[in-house]
C-alpha cells in the first residue's frame, strides 16, 4: 500500500514544477519562479503568508469564531466556532436556533460537535488569464506537503479542463465527476489512498480552471454544492458571472496580484546571470510595451526565455511574440509549418 511520505513525493514531483512554454524545461515552482502575491479584502498577502492563509482553517484544529458549516441530512447550517473543547470537539454558535435531532441546543449553540462534521469556507483564487492561478496553486500544494499546517492533508490537484473531456455529454451521474475522474486515470495505489482520505475528510482537492468547464459546468457547479465544499477545497478561475451564484457564496475569496518590479527584478535575476538581468532589466526601463507583458507570470516568462534565447540581445514584444510562438509549434509539433497550414485553412474555411 502507498504510504503517505511516498504520496508527498508524488505530489512534489508532478507539481513541483512548470514546464518553460519556450525551451521545454522545467522550471521549479518555489525556487525558479516567484512567489506571487494574493489579496482578499483589506489584506494582502506574500510568500509563505500567502499559503498559510489559504490552508489556515483546513487543518484539524480550528480556531475561535471562525466561520463554519455542518450538514443535517439535506439540510446545512451555519455558525461560528463557540468553544474549543478539551477532547477535540466544538461548540458552535448557530446563525438560526431552529430544531435539529441530532444535537441537543441550548440558546441556539451545538455542543460537542466532532471536527469531522464541521465544513470550513473554501477557498477560490481569482486571477487574469495567464495572470499565475495554477502557479500559485502549484506552489501551495508544495509548500503544503512539507509544511506543519498541512501535515494531515491529502493534496489531489485535478485540471477543471481533463474533468470536462472525459465526461461532457455523459449522463451518468451516479459518482460525482472528479471522483470518478480521479479512479479512471490516476494509478490504483494512488487512488486506494486518496480514496481513505476523502473518508476521512483530509483530502485536499484542487480544482484548477473551473472557467474551462465548458458544457460541464451545471454538473460541476452542483457537485461543489453538494459534494467538494464538504473536504477542504480550492478553486481557481478567471471572473466569470457564473461565481456570483449561491453556490459559491460560502468561499473566501483572494486574487492572483500582478508582478511588481521587486518580484520582476528577483525573478530575473533567479533565471539569468547577474550581467545579462541588469541588461534585461534596463531594457524594460526603456520599452512601455514591456512593461506591460512583465506583469504577467507567463509573459514574464516567455520574455525571459526569448531574451535568454537570443543572447541577452535587444528585444521588442513583436520579436518576442514571433519567436515565442515559433518555439512553442516546434516544441510541441512534430510538422509545426504542416500543422500552420492546415490551421490557416481551417480558421479561413470558418471565417468564410
């Protein structure tokens, strides 16, 4: 059976890293790239600031009037952390006195209610396309492996986009989609103990895109509802009207920030060598155009690597743009021209 120190090795080899859209080559998430900044509401947060946030209220022990939910058949009800008790269960403060079978009241407060049964806020990173959402989400799952807080967490990281694939125009919806997804293509091992986890509510699942649901975002969205909120769970997505629903009034919500010209700066400095960044760093000084790309995690990215590429020479976003995308066909096509061709024609034949 797979141990769990073996999972957490699993999880830092496949997430561990990014692959460089222009060469190929993976790039580390925690030491080659930067730690991007989140905000939510009034704070903002930084580095491992950023993480500990997003998975502070996912652990074992909660802390006082923290925001909760618990479920009573078909029904949830809500409150906040009244007392923490000696034996690891929880008073609760509900919103609404109401009737309940399951736990005597006494002026509207659950007692003794088990860790297990209680569902904290989820969490939904909000960014710009591009703009860092599964790197950050890459960064907080490595980070949570080797971090004391996410000591009892199971990471499962799963692409919104694979999901949809598999299962857009399946009517089966006896076992819920990622699940089901997750027992279909992930190793047995792999799932025995992801599946022991999500029994013990330590799974932490991360749903990566869920903009790119496409026709599976009504199934989706009712899963989240009635099945993911009950684990620890992240979402990441770009704005979209659909995050205005009920369904994900409970989340916290934080944004992916945009690069600043500190992070800028030390990124550059992470992926060149100390004459070649100052070189890269004045020509950004120089070009608004630029400026405007480096803000971006990937295009910060991108425009490294064709600076890299080319020798430290001078680049404009044009140059950049065109070689970039060069690189990308040739990396990732095998007849890039043939595969062009045939893309023109089919865009000229839909155009028309």
């Amino acid at each position: 059976m797979l141990g769990e120190e073996e999972y957490r090795s699993v999880v830092v080899r496949e997430h561990g890293s990014i692959i460089n859209p222009v060469t190929g080559d993976s790039l580390d998430v925690m030491h080659q790239c930067i730690s991007l900044r989140v905000e939510g509401g009034e704070e903002a947060f930084a580095d491992e600031a950023a993480f500990e946030n997003a998975v502070a209220t996912f652990g074992r022990s909660l802390p006082l009037r923290l925001r909760v939910w618990r479920r009573d058949g078909e029904r949830v009800e809500s409150g906040t952390i009244h007392r923490v008790n000696h034996d690891g269960t929880y008073d609760v403060a509900l919103d609404g006195c109401g009737t309940s079978n399951f736990f005597a009241r006494r002026k509207g407060i659950l007692r003794d209610v088990p860790r297990e049964d209680l569902e904290t806020a989820p969490l939904l990173v909000l960014g710009e396309p591009a703009g860092g959402k599964t790197t950050f989400a890459k960064q907080l799952v490595t980070w949570a492996v080797g971090s004391q807080t996410g000591a009892d967490l199971v990471p499962v990281v799963v692409r919104v986009c694979d999901v949809a694939r598999m299962f857009c125009g399946c009517d089966d919806e006896t076992e819920p989609s990622v699940w089901a997804f997750l027992r279909r293509t992930v190793p047995t091992p792999v799932w025995r103990l992801v599946e022991r986890a999500i029994g013990e509510r330590r799974v932490l699942l991360v749903l990566d895109g869920l903009d790119e649901a496409c026709r599976l975002h009504a199934r989706l969205e009712r899963e989240i509802r009635d099945e993911y909120t009950r684990y620890p769970l992240v979402l990441t997505s770009r704005d979209m009207k659909a995050l205005d629903r009920d369904t994900f009034e409970r989340f916290r919500r934080v944004r992916v920030m945009q690069l600043d010209r500190s992070q800028i700066e030390t990124i550059a400095r992470k992926r060149l060598d100390a004459a070649r960044a100052d070189v890269f760093l004045r020509q950004l000084e120089a070009s608004c155009a630029l400026r405007r790309m480096a803000v971006n995690p990937l295009l910060l990215s991108v425009t490294l690597a064709v600076f890299d590429s080319l020798g430290g020479s001078r680049i404009n976003r044009g140059l950049v743009y065109s070689l970039a995308l060069d690189s990308m066909l040739s990396n990732s096509l095998p007849d890039a021209a043939g595969c062009a061709r045939a893309l023109f024609r089919r865009v000229a034949w839909l155009a028309h």
